[in-house]
C-alpha cells in the first residue's frame, strides 16, 4: 500500500518507464466534451511507443467499449476495445458474482450498460412488472421520468440496487454538468436504498482493470481528485493528476489526505517526463525556480519558473501543515496563475 503523500514525489525517470499500464481517466484527461485535449494523443502515442500499456477507465458508463476505442482512434490516440475498460463493465461483474445466470437487470443507461451486461450471463429489462432482482443505473444523457420510475419501484420491492458510477458532475467546455452521481439520489430519495457502486474512487472499477490489462505496478491518471485520485490511493496505487479538467492548483492545494496524488502534471505529457524533487526545510519548499514560505496558516510564493513547479512546491507545503485554508492559500494561487499569464 502506499503511504498518504506529504509532497508530490520525485522520480529520476520518465513515469512510461517506471510503470508498466497507465490506467487513464478520459474525460478531462484524455478528451474534454468529444474534443480531443490538446497534446494528449501524442503524449499517449510516445508512452505507447516505450512499451507503456495504456487502458482507458472510465467512469462513464454510457458508451460501448468499442465506441470508445473508435472515438479515441479518431483523435490519433491508439486504442482498442479490448483497451476500454469501463464502470459498466465493474458493475456487470459486480451483479455477475452475485446473481444467478440469467437473472433480470432493470437497466437504466445506455447501450454500454446493456451490452456489459449480456456480457456477463444476465438479461435487461427496462420494467418493474418483470421484477427483476436488480436494478443498476449509469449516466445516460435520454434517461427519463419513465425509466426511474419503474427503477425506483424495483428497488422498493427488493432490488439490489447498482451503481456504475457515483460522479455528481461531468466536465464539459460549458462547465460543469450533472454527472450520475446528481441522478441517483431520485431513486435513493425515493425509497431511502443507497446503491452499492462499481465505479471509482471505489475498489470495482480499478480491480476490473488490473483483471483485464494484467498490470503489475499500474499508475492511476486523471483529473478529478475524488474519483481517480481517491480511487487510487483506496487500493494502494499511485496516481498523477493532470490539470485539463474538473481540479485545478487550488484544489490540488487543498486536497485532503485521502485525495492527494503521487504525481502532478499540467497534462499528459507528465507520463513522459521525470519528476522533480521539492526540498523543504525549516517551512521553506522548492522546486525548480520557485520558493514557498509556510508562516502559520499563510502560504507566500516566490521566485518564477514552470506553474507546475510552483504548485508542487506549495502542494509540499500546504500538505505538511495544519489549517491551510481556500483563504489563507488565495494569494499564492493567485501569484501562481499570473505568472503562468505572463510567461
């Protein structure tokens, strides 16, 4: 198990060398509302060259594997279905192990959901009156009234009740969108069950992935701290977080324990790279060309040099004290961005 970070951790060699599957979050990593985020397929095309195997986990559940992979080999990025791993799929195995053969799965998604299913030996069913003896719910942008309605009377009547994912928002070029997390609180609201979940930063999702790619030291990438970050320190791996979707550098500031990550880099071109060493002593941390002093509960930047330097510097700081508030960290960050404007 890995120990809970205290500052972002150094390596001397590129992370494509030091890991052998980079288990990679899509949206806001690898893509942003179906475009492609600049720099990530050549980032991902050069770790596949060096013999990095990458996997696509993903919390979304309502795409097929295969439509993925073609989504993802659209924007230059190598992939395959068999590359494609998705909470659809940890759920699925999640009901496989506990029902019998065959069994009915009030299915509320997408065609994804559906197919991982019938992957696994059991039957969707889109209605209450078939009693199923599950019902298992995955983000769907043609998810209605109708279909939550006969979910929520299945699980009143005993249904397990199955989550692919528990994400309260989705990124998008827009903003922030309600994710599967915000749709399932109407049946959970309704008849007081709380789903099991499949999807991070829960255990499923990431043991499916090690069955499927065979990794021996996996490192976790994404963008979100609560799921991809979180869902890997639950199971002992290590993790880069790239900033090109939901977190930011105050949020990565402000992580707490269980959500901090081994590795930060702006985007996926941190897998090819080493990671530099933040020395500190006596509340005073560096890295690169920049200098954090830790006064109490205040965090004062100085110095200038790559943004992500500095965050990590401060990250160093911040997570080594006590107290650090969205407050006391505002004029780093800010200190921090304009630099990154001005550069």
């Amino acid at each position: 198990m890995t120990s809970t970070p205290r500052t972002p951790r150094a390596s001397t060699e590129p992370l494509d060398s030091v890991y052998d599957v980079a288990l990679l979050d899509l949206d806001g990593t690898v893509y942003l509302s179906g475009a492609a985020i600049p720099g990530a397929a050549e980032a991902l095309r050069k770790a596949d060259a060096v013999g990095m195997r990458l996997a696509y986990v993903t919390n979304n559940a309502f795409r097929t594997p295969a439509a993925i992979a073609a989504l993802l080999t659209s924007f230059g990025v190598p992939a395959t279905p068999g590359d494609v791993v998705t909470s659809a799929q940890a759920a699925a195995r999640m009901l496989g192990d506990r029902l019998p053969p065959g069994a009915k799965v009030l299915a509320i998604g997408g065609a994804g959901l559906r197919m991982a299913l019938r992957e696994r030996g059991l039957r969707p069913v889109s209605t209450a009156i078939e009693r199923p003896q599950a019902v298992v719910q995955g983000y769907s942008p043609d998810v209605d009234y109708s279909i939550m309605a006969e979910g929520g009377l299945a699980v009143a009547a005993g249904a397990l009740f199955v989550a692919s994912n528990a994400d309260v928002t989705l990124p998008s070029r827009r903003g922030r969108q309600p994710g599967n997390g915000s749709l399932l609180r109407v049946i959970a609201t309704a008849t007081g069950v709380q789903p099991v979940v499949a999807g991070k930063p829960e255990p499923p999702l990431h043991h499916e992935s090690v069955l499927r790619t065979g990794a021996k030291r996996p490192l976790a990438v994404g963008d979100r701290l609560d799921t991809d970050i979180e869902g890997a320190q639950r199971v002992g791996a290590d993790s880069l977080l790239v900033l090109t979707g939901v977190t930011g550098p105050a949020e990565a500031i402000l992580a707490p324990p269980r959500q901090r990550p081994t590795y930060l880099a702006e985007d996926l071109a941190g897998l090819l790279e080493p990671h530099p060493e933040v020395t500190g002593q006596d509340g005073e941390y560096r890295c690169g060309g920049w200098t954090v002093h830790l006064d109490g509960d205040r965090l004062e930047l100085d110095g200038a040099g790559e943004r992500i330097d500095g965050l990590r510097a401060l990250c160093a700081a911040a997570w080594s004290g006590d107290g650090i508030t969205a407050e006391s960290a505002r004029p780093a960050v800010q200190r921090l961005e304009d630099s990154a404007k001005t550069a």
